[in-house]
C-alpha cells in the first residue's frame, strides 16, 4: 500500500496543480490565489507541494518505463 498510496496522492495533488495552471493559461484565474491570497504562507506551501510531488512524478515516470521493459 505504501508507494501506491503516495503515488496517488502525488498525482492528484499534480492534477489540481495543472488545472490551477490550465486556469491561469486559459482564463488568467489563479485559483489558489482565489483560495488562500496571493503569495501568502498557505499559498506558498500549495505551490510547494505540486513542485515536490511534480519531481516525485518524474521518478514515477521512470519506475513505470522500467516496469514495462520487463513485460
């Protein structure tokens, strides 16, 4: 349970990062700013947490590239 739990948690987290930025790109809507004000303590900590659990992915990516080369 352990890494598939925290993988999950990674990838949603990410999720909710992207569609911040799809919503940033598309509308020039900050939702986290809506949320949690510009650029306060909370707000950083949001934007942290998608920047770790995006490099978490990236070793994700890799594990999932390497379990297919062994099928």
């Amino acid at each position: 349970m352990g890494n598939k739990f925290i993988d999950g948690i990674a990838l949603t987290i990410a999720i909710i990062g992207a569609v911040n930025w799809g919503l940033i790109g598309f509308f020039d809507f900050n939702l986290v700013a809506a949320i949690f004000g510009s650029m306060t303590w909370f707000s950083r900590i949001i934007y942290a947490l998608v920047g770790i659990c995006g490099l978490y992915l990236i070793c994700f990516y890799m594990r999932l590239g390497d379990s297919s080369a062994e099928a």
